[in-house]
C-alpha cells in the first residue's frame, strides 16, 4: 500500500528510547568483573603451572638422584661382600697360624716334660681339640708316674689320667712298660711356660730314644 502526504510536512521521525544510567553501570561492572576474574585465572594458571613445572623438575632431579644411590648401594654391597670374603680368608690364615705355633709350643713343653723323666721316650702323641693323647714306653712304673707328675707341674696340661700301662715282654730280661695317657691342655698359662722354656730342649727330648737304641 502506497502512502501520500497530503499536508506537505515532514513526518516527525520517533524519538529513540533512553538507556538507563544504573543499567549502563551494571553492564561496566560486569565488564569489570569479567576481565578482573579472567586476569585472577590468568595469574592463577600461570603460578600453577609454574609450581608444577617445578614440581616435575624436583621430580627428574630426585629420580635421577635415585638412580645414583641405587648404584652406590650396590657398590657398597659388593664391597661389603668382597671385605667379608677376604675377612674369611684373613680368619682362616690367622687360625692356621695360630694353630702351627700352638704345635710347635706344644711340642717343645712335651719335649721340655719328656726330657726330665729318665727311661721313657715317647710313641705317639695325638691332638683332638685340647685334649692330647699320648702313648709311650717306659723302664719303670715310676718312671710313668713321673712323667705324669712333670705333665702337671709344667703348668700346660690340666685332667692328666694313666689310661693303660702294662708290661713289654718283647724283649727278655728288660722291663719295660707300655702306657696310654690323656691330658687337657691349659689354655691360660702354657705359652708363656712354653715360651720360658731353653731353645735347645726340643732336641735334647730325644736323648732318651737314642739310650733306648
């Protein structure tokens, strides 16, 4: 439909409607609030995540902090085995030689003890922890009881008791007597007797054998 103005005047344009003041204000403050929340987001994301790369970094370090002591652990173990080895091999070296010069001290005091006694010399002499067993001959019954007597009197053998002693008929018109013993060797004072004892008295034991011969 086509409209005609008849009147020749300009229509009067409608006036535009006002916008409140207080919503106007409303809109900057919500505008405010969003770019405040989104700068606090802003600062709060980046604060995190400069945390939790400070967090994996501490975490690699501590990682490979782990792997060292790991390595340094089993260093650590295999030296400990190695030490425990060689403190085996250091025992057993010590104890074998602290067996050999208990020999050697206890075979010079058998000899020093033997050596006192007249008419008796020695067959054998065996060792079973610190017990000794010894089996020898004779000329006389008193001649064992005094081998017996030096035995105890040397300070080196303790519990000496007479096993057997009976006579030797192997050879006619000489007596002579076979005799077994045992003694506990004292473990407190023998190797300082043992030690006070001439150098020379190891040898001199075999005196009586070579009379026997």
């Amino acid at each position: 439909m086509i409209r005609i103005n008849l009147l020749g005047q300009a229509r009067p344009k409608a006036a535009k409607e006002a916008v409140p003041l207080e919503a106007a204000v409303q809109l900057v403050f919500l505008l405010a609030a969003f770019v405040v929340a989104a700068a606090v987001l802003g600062i709060t994301y980046y604060q995190e995540k400069k945390s939790l790369d400070a967090t994996n970094a501490e975490i690699a370090a501590l990682t490979v902090e782990k792997a060292s002591l790991e390595q340094i652990k089993q260093d650590v173990d295999r030296f400990e085995n190695e030490k425990s080895v060689l403190q085996q091999r250091i025992d057993v070296i010590e104890t074998l030689q602290k067996n050999r010069t208990g020999a050697q001290d206890l075979l010079q005091m058998v000899a020093n003890t033997v050596v006192r006694v007249d008419s008796l010399w020695l067959i054998s002499i065996e060792r079973t922890n610190n017990s000794l067993k010894i089996e020898g001959e004779a000329g006389s019954i008193n001649s064992v009881a005094n081998f017996i007597t030096q035995l105890k009197r040397s300070g080196y053998f303790d519990n000496v008791e007479i096993q057997e002693a009976q006579e030797n008929d192997l050879l006619s018109g000489v007596e002579t007597f076979n005799f077994k013993m045992t003694a506990a060797i004292n473990q407190s004072g023998g190797g300082q007797q043992v030690q006070a004892q001439p150098a020379g008295a190891a040898q001199s034991a075999k005196a009586p054998a070579k009379g026997r011969s």
